[in-house]
C-alpha cells in the first residue's frame, strides 16, 4: 500500500483509540487489513468476524452493515485528519513560488486523482452513502468544506495579486472550482467508475477553468 492509502492511516489512529472495546478495536483492524487486502467489494463480514474472533452477528449487532462498519471507521479518521492532510497537500503543491495558476490546477488534479485511485472503492462507498444518508451529508459536508475552503481561499488569493484570476470575490472563485473538481471527481470515479485517467483529460478540465468555454471577440 502506498503513502496515499487511508487505510494505512485509519490503522493507525484506530490503534491509538480508546473510544471502542477491544472487541470493537479488533473487528476494525481486521475489516481494514483484510480491506486493504482484498478490497472493499471482496471482503465478506463473515470472513472479517472469523478473523476478529467473534461471531458474524457481533458485527451486525455493533454496525448493522458492512458500509456501516466502513464509515465507523472513517468518519471519525476524516475529522480528526482531514485538516491536516489539506494543509499538506496546499504546502506541497505551493512549495514552488513561482507556480502558474494552470500548472497549480494540473498537479492538483493530478495529485487528487492519484489519491483517489488508490482508494477507489472507499470513495465511492463513502459518496454513495452520502447521497442517500441525509444526516451523514449534513454531518460531513459542512466540515469538509469549512476546512477546505480557508486554505483554497488563500491559494486564490495568491493567483488574484500576480493577475493570473479574475477579479470577482474569492468567494465565488472558489465555490465554482470546488463544484468543478467535485463534480469532476465524482462523474469520473463513482458514475463512471473509471480506473484510470490520462493526460489528456485533465488538460481538458485545466483549459476549461482557465479560459471558460466563450468564445471571445
């Protein structure tokens, strides 16, 4: 598993926990290993009560499901490591100063995609679970966006001074690229479950935000 992989890192924070019982600690340590081993979608609930020792019923008594066992896992890793992981990810891609606002966009896509690549399936549980679990949706998208959007505002800011963005509240900048990029990310990994994506695509979405699709005078 590579540095991009979350399971590596719900692990680790679940090791650290002691917010469930032992018994609760190992059925999700196992559900993660046999995760990262298997996959989501061939992992069975049977298979990771075996492994964690208890009965397959314990599971279902404590999660109900297998996408319930899932967001227990994850929902309380996004809170406490969400903002961290955005801040190095904005310090990485700015490290160069002398970035374009293009350039800034493609390694940021880039860099997304093969994020999201490496944890396909458990980006596309996680939506799909969030389009249909209102109270899910009303718990984490606030949050997701009120620790993105500071550090997206700042990015803009930096590109608005040197004259690569348009003068128009940052605000408004930055709901339309978060709208782009998650409505880009969610049509190419969950309703097209695409495995792969080349070059020539992201250019595609960096020259639509970069020049629009008017035609000029």
């Amino acid at each position: 598993m590579g540095n991009n992989n979350l399971l590596n890192k719900m692990a680790e924070i679940i090791q650290k926990s002691d917010k469930q019982t032992p018994k609760q600690k190992k059925i999700m340590e196992v559900a993660i290993s046999l995760f990262a081993e298997k996959g989501y979608s061939n992992t069975a609930t049977a298979e990771i009560a075996k492994l964690a020792g208890v009965a397959e019923g314990t599971i279902f008594k404590h999660y109900g499901t297998k996408e319930n066992l899932l967001l227990a896992i994850m929902v309380p890793f996004l809170k406490e490591l969400f903002p961290s992981m955005v801040d190095e990810l904005f310090e990485e891609l700015m490290i160069d100063n002398n970035i374009s606002f293009e350039e800034f966009l493609r390694k940021f896509l880039k860099n997304r995609i093969n994020f999201l690549l490496d944890n396909r399936e458990i980006f596309q549980v996680f939506i799909k679970e969030m389009i249909y679990r209102e109270e899910l949706k009303n718990e984490l998208v606030p949050y997701i966006f009120e620790q993105a959007s500071p550090r997206l505002e700042k990015v803009i800011d930096v590109f608005q001074k040197r004259g690569e963005v348009i003068d128009l509240p940052i605000s408004q900048i930055k709901n339309v690229l978060a709208t782009t990029f998650f409505g880009f990310f969610i049509s190419r990994f969950v309703l097209l479950n695409l495995q792969l994506l080349n070059d020539e695509e992201i250019d595609h979405i960096v020259h639509f935000i970069v020049n629009g699709i008017g035609k000029r005078s």
